[in-house]
C-alpha cells in the first residue's frame, strides 16, 4: 500500500515456482519484486483497474522488467498458469472501471468498491450503483474483495454493512440535511466514513441528479 495515496499493487500467483499476475502498480513495487524472486515466480500479465495514476505509476517498470502482457479490456477471460481470471465491467467511478475475478474467489475491485464505502461516482452515479449491486455483490457472499485502496473486505461485510449499500437495499433511510457543492444546493444523501478516515457524500442535486464525492468537497450547513 502506497503510505499517501493509500493505493495497493498486488502480486497474486498460483505456487511456489509457478505463475503469476500484477493487480495495478501505484503502490511500491520493491516488496513484490522480492517476493517474485523468493518464490521463483514468472509474472505473465498486468491487471489494471482503471487508468488514473494512482493505480499505473508503475506500470512502465514492470511492462520493462518482465515483458507483461496489458489487460484493460472489458470482457476478457483467460487462463494463466492455475490462474484462472475474469475482467468485469464496473464502470461509475471511471468509464474505463474494471474489477478483476481471480479463480472464482478473490475479487480486485479498483475503486468501485471498499471496505465499508465505495469511490467517486466519477463517471456516473448510475453506472456506479449498478456495478457494485448488481455485478460485484452478486458475487457469491463468502468472495474476498480486494480494493484499490485500504483494507481487504468481502462480499459479505458490504452487502451486509456498506451504509451506501444498505440505503439501496432499502434498510437504512436517506438523510435530508442541505449542503452545497461547488456552489451547488443539494440534499446530503449520506454522510459516511471513507478508507482513509475522512468522510464520502452521497449528495442529490435539485435537478434530482446524484453523485457521490469526497466529503471535503462538500459546505454542511450545521
């Protein structure tokens, strides 16, 4: 995990000795290159979430010093070594989103979905709810969810826990407090928690439009 950003690179192989893939490459990368060499591991391909910097920075050395192979398109299933992998589309936070399904079990979410909140609705507040419901908390419950950022979840935890989740499953009401937004008259949906200790809003415009952003960003009125 990169100690600003809070972004995380992964290195995800099938044994010892055997195959292996990158899941993005914004955190440092000296850890997974020594444990590439400890367990004598040929990396085949780069497995990218989306394309903003925090998540490709190191591409470029890792494409250099192992000749990987680039996934980025949606729709993609392949076979690697024991590794088998699925690229979901989970467009929202960005238009290029895309989380990746590693052997039926471990899911690498990007930025679509963490540990108790999910990313900016970037892209499209619509796009955004409809991967997280209806793509990756499809998943079967017990799946690992492994973010772009923070700490390891499950499909479990957020469809139980995720306070965005439960406003869409009905459980949990929508909050009416006013706010602004670069100006902008809003009803706060959500005020929640985010993965680096600050807060996520969930804010409905007056033309009935949503979005989810950074809640340092958001004028409370209290």
């Amino acid at each position: 995990m990169h100690p600003g950003w809070l972004s995380n690179a992964y290195l995800v192989a099938d044994r010892p000795g055997g195959t292996a893939v990158f899941v993005d490459s914004g955190a440092p990368l000296e850890p997974l290159l020594r444990a590439v060499e400890a367990n004598e591991l040929t990396p085949t391909h780069l497995l990218v979430t989306h394309g903003h910097a925090d998540h490709t920075i190191g591409n470029e050395t890792l494409w250099r010093r192992f000749g990987l192979e680039l996934i980025e398109r949606v729709g993609d299933r392949f076979q690697t070594g024991e590794l088998s992998i699925e690229t979901l589309a989970t467009p929202g936070h960005s238009a290029d989103s895309r989380s990746f399904l590693i052997n039926g079990s471990a899911c690498f979410s990007g930025d679509t979905l963490f540990a108790g909140t999910v990313g900016g609705s970037g892209s499209s507040f619509a796009d955004l709810r409809r991967s997280i419901m209806e793509v990756l908390l499809a998943l079967p419950r017990e799946t690992r969810v492994l973010p772009g950022h923070s700490e390891e979840t499950s499909v479990d935890e957020e469809w139980e826990g995720n306070p965005f989740v439960r406003i869409w499953r009905g459980l949990d009401s929508e909050g009416d407090e006013r706010c602004r937004l670069a100006g902008r008259e809003a009803q706060l949906v959500l005020w929640a928690r985010d993965y680096d200790g600050g807060f996520k809003a969930w804010l409905r415009f007056d033309d009935g439009s949503d979005q989810i952003v950074g809640g340092s960003r958001v004028e409370r009125r209290r």
